[in-house]
C-alpha cells in the first residue's frame, strides 16, 4: 500500500492528472469569479487545492506543496487516524485589501489537502519545512516498511 | 484612465521549452502612487529569478529549483516541473526608473512607481 490522496471523486481514479488540473484551473476561474462580487463570505470558504507531488525512497515518504505567500504560521498538519491533513489559509496583505485591483489570480483564502498514510509511517517523527513557498513534509518510515534486500541463491 | 500595467500572455518565439513553460498567477493592484505587480513563483530561488525591463515591457523569467532528488521514486506529480514566463506592457504612467522588486516565499513583489503627472493628489480647496 503507499500514500494516497484522499480525493472525494475516488470514482474517477482514472482520469489523466490533466483533466485535474484543468479542473482545479476552472475551479480557480469560478473562485475568482465569485469572489469578486460576494462579500467578505466568501473569502472565509475553502477556496483552493494547492498542488502537490508525493515521492518516496527507502527511509521516507515526502509529500511536496505549493504554497506561495503563505506565513507558515497559518499553516497547521495534523496526522489522525493514519490521515495526514495539510490545511491553513492564505491571507491577503493589509495594504493590498484597501487598493484597486486590476487583475486577481493568485488563490486566497482557505485551503486543506488530505492523504490516506501507509502502514509503517512513524507518525511522531514527521517533519515538515517551509522554504521558498515549496512545504515539504517528510514521513519517515517504520524499519519494518522499508524495502529490505533478500539475497537467494541459486542452486 | 488608460490601464498601466498589460500582460502579454502569448508565447514569443524564444521561448524554445514552450510546453515546459508555465505562467505564473499574477495580481496587479494600484495605490495613490504605485502599481503593484504579485506573481507566484513557488520552488523558485532568489538567483534563478530574472526581471528584465526593456522596450516598455517587464519580462519574468524563472526557473523552479530541481523537483525530487533522483533518488525518490514518484507517487504523485500534480506540480509541473517548470520555467516561469510572462510579460508585461507598462503604459506611460510608470517611473521606470524606479522599479523595486523583492522575493520572498515564492512570491515576487515588483512595485512600479507612478510618474509624477499620473499620481492622484488630492487638492485643497482655499
């Protein structure tokens, strides 16, 4: 068993990582939309999925987030029931709220990734890492997970 | 009041890792007497940032720091593993001798001061 993304949809596992991100890109647009005309509201929902890479190697699972502009003190990790959540918020800097905007990309607001963790993880060892707006969270394994090489020999 | 501040977002031909290259999220705001340009660069170092005014237009270019060691093994890549590109128009209301730009978290600021004709001011009435 390895990491899994804990994804709502789980009945289209299928679908290309491109039709995902078109989604989140549409996801973003309508965001974008509709924060521009509602309220203060608004910007209190879960707004965006930061993208993220999972990689492993013999001693530990790495799961690597985008999150760009984002004070690590508003980010929180939280392991229960072997479910490893990644959520926080994205603030909007004070000067920026009161000024004329021309053109909003950027995600704001609320944002939450989940993962389904393996067997083996030692979950009181997680460490994470905030440096140039990549949040890299590093999940060492348990000795009995990790990939053990068996010589057989040959008769 | 004409705009400041255009994106470009059109690909131009030096651009030779076309597919490879992604386009940054950016905000523009204004204030009394700025623009403010916000483009997410995450997994960007400082020095691989370069910022380039020339003709009127501010050309961004960046280059991500490599993604996992070779070491790791795969699971999940829903970040692209990329070279940052986009450009801008500036308008005629902008100092461009005066462009500051900073770095920090994966969030480069470039203020671009106005010129001095284009500055609100309010006026006091006698």
């Amino acid at each position: 068993m390895t990491l899994m993304r804990w994804t709502p949809a789980r009945e289209l596992p299928t679908l290309p990582s491109e039709v995902w991100s078109m989604q989140r890109e549409i996801n973003r647009m309508f965001d974008n939309f509709f924060r521009g005309n509602a309220g203060e509201e608004a910007l209190q929902m879960p707004s965006w999925d930061p993208a993220v890479d999972v990689a492993e190697n013999d001693d530990a699972y790495v799961v690597k987030v985008e999150l760009p502009g984002v004070n690590r003190n508003d980010v929180k990790i939280v392991v229960q029931d072997r479910q490893l959540t990644i959520r926080g918020e994205k603030k909007q800097e004070k000067d920026a709220r009161e000024a004329n905007y021309h053109r909003i990309e950027r995600s704001y607001g609320a944002f939450q990734r989940t993962f389904t963790l393996p067997s083996g993880v030692k979950s009181d060892k997680i460490e994470a890492a905030y440096t140039d707006g990549i949040l890299a969270v590093t999940l060492p394994k348990a000795e009995e997970a990790r990939a053990k090489e068996i010589e057989v020999r040959v008769k | 009041m004409e705009k400041s501040i255009d994106v470009r977002d059109q690909q131009t031909n030096s651009d030779t890792a076309y597919d490879r290259c992604r386009i940054p999220a950016a905000d523009v705001y204004e204030t009394s007497d700025a623009f403010v340009l916000m483009l997410d660069l995450p997994g960007v170092v400082k020095e691989g940032i370069s910022l380039i005014h020339e003709k009127g237009e501010l050309k961004v270019r960046a280059v991500a720091a490599a993604g996992q060691p070779s070491d790791m093994k795969v699971l999940v890549r829903e970040v692209r593993p990329a070279t940052y590109s986009r450009t801008f128009t500036l308008g005629d209301g902008i100092d461009t001798e005066s462009i500051d730009a900073r770095f920090d978290s994966g969030v480069l600021t470039v203020k671009l001061l106005k010129s001095a004709a284009s500055r609100s001011r309010e006026i006091t009435i006698n």
